[in-house]
C-alpha cells in the first residue's frame, strides 16, 4: 500500500482516516527531527570533564544561569561530568541520551523533569545576531559555532533560562513521554493539542539525501505520536531518529522537512 497508493483510498481497507489541514490549511506539516545523543563523560569532575549534568532537585525553579552560577552544586546531584557545555546543552534539547564513561558501556540517561522557565531555541537566537545563515542552520552548525566561540558560548545558552534534568534508567531503552519505547522513523512528538498520544500517522516525507537535498520524490511512512516536546507546537512533528552522531546528523537536516499527514482517530485543525 505504501508504494505509489491513493491515501484518498485507505477506506476500501476498512481505515478510517481525517487529512489534517496543516499550519497554511493546505495540509502542509512542518517535519523536525530529534535523537538519542552519545555523550562523553566520568563520574567525578577530572581533568577536562567539568560540565556537570543534574539529577531533579527538590526546588528546582532555578534559571540555566543560576544553574551555571552554582546553585545545585554540593546537593549530591551530580549524575556525570562531560567534557563540553555544548554536548549537555544538545542533551537537554533531545530530552534523553546515552552517557559513556569512558569503559565501553552506554549509560542512558532519561528525562527527570524542567526547571518550569520557557524554552529559547539558540539556533534561532544565533540566525537574529547573524552568527549562523538560516539557510545553513543545524545542530552541526551550533557546534561548530561553539568550537570557534567558546568564551561566548555559556552567555548563549543562558540566554535560554530552560534546563532539564535527567535520571539514570537501567533498562537502556529510549522511551517517550507515553512510555513505550521509541523506534527511529516511526515514533513522533507531537503537540497532543492537535495530536493525541497514540495517534496513528500516514506522513508523506520528501525524500533527502545526507546533505539535505530534496531527491525529488515523497515517501509514505506510517508514524505513531508516542511523545511530547518544549518546541513542538501546533502543527508540527518532532520525528525520532535513532542514536549517535549519524542520527544526529540528519534529524539536524529534517528541519527543512514540510509535509502533510493523515491520522487515525478524530479531525485535527
């Protein structure tokens, strides 16, 4: 069915399905992407491994500035130590990961729970001051930004006041905000505004090569909304791409994605 069918035709199978109107009400969904980031790091501070990553505090209304300023230090909170402020940031933005210590062993790390202070995306931030083009923003180009910035890069973040905290989950498995275990290009965030959780999605996707250019063709992938997220608003999916660096890499190109879906149950606006 999912090569070169009618979408308009899922009801001859016993489907029950509404188009959504989009953001431009001609069905147009913006598409982003996200994964699981693999970050170094020890359990205590050494060396160039300083950047704590926080377990929840018990009050935990404290600004990314306060945070960086101290306020958590000497609570026992400390989880593990990275060696860059940029990777813990990312970290925050994905909202899991995996932490190596240094042994072979992936650690993961899942979300705890936000500080309660509005999320301000700094990619965004960097395209106002004109450090990074639009057209050539990504995950990447914030990296690269912060390697050749380094004094500027903790005045950019805490330009964003949200700060998340994490939890070591022995089980090892990405999961999402409903729970259930999150499979690279299948399971999305969504706003459940718009879109419930457990929603059953038949997207249209422009297909990409590893540069981020359109092939020239679509193609249908069915999706589940198993997951939320601080920048995921409206019409708008947050796929879920996978673990590590390549993962990385192209959830940073899918934010050029626009496509059109359908869902499951119910006429979402």
């Amino acid at each position: 069915m999912l090569a070169g069918a009618d979408v308009r035709e899922l009801s001859q199978y016993g489907i029950s399905s509404q188009i959504m109107k989009g953001f431009d009400g001609y069905q147009n969904v913006l598409m982003t992407g996200y994964y699981s980031p693999v970050i170094r790091a020890r359990r205590t501070p050494q060396g160039k491994f300083q950047h704590p990553i926080y377990a929840m505090p018990t009050y935990k209304r404290l600004s990314r500035a306060q945070i960086y300023a101290g306020a958590l230090e000497g609570k026992g909170l400390e989880l593990a130590y990275s060696d860059s402020m940029i990777d813990n940031f990312l970290l925050g933005v994905q909202g899991s990961g995996y932490v190596d210590f240094g042994n072979g062993n992936l650690n993961y790390f899942a979300y705890a729970g936000q500080n309660g202070f509005k999320y301000q995306a700094v990619g965004r931030l960097l395209v106002e001051d004109g450090e990074i083009p639009k057209e050539k923003m990504s995950i990447q180009a914030i990296r690269d930004w912060g390697k050749a910035n380094p004094s500027r890069v903790q005045g950019l973040l805490e330009r964003n006041p949200s700060y998340v905290f994490f939890k070591n989950d022995p089980s090892g498995k990405v999961k999402g905000s409903a729970g259930v275990p999150l499979v690279p290009m299948a399971a999305v965030a969504s706003d459940r505004n718009v879109i419930p959780s457990g929603s059953v999605l038949l997207v249209e996707v422009p297909d990409i090569d590893n540069d981020g250019n359109w092939k020239g063709s679509h193609k249908l992938h069915l999706m589940v909304a198993l997951d939320v997220g601080g920048a995921v608003n409206g019409h708008h999916f947050d796929l879920y791409r996978g673990i590590g660096e390549q993962a990385g890499h192209i959830a940073g190109l899918s934010n050029i994605m626009v496509v059109f879906g359908y869902c499951n149950n119910g006429t979402y606006g």
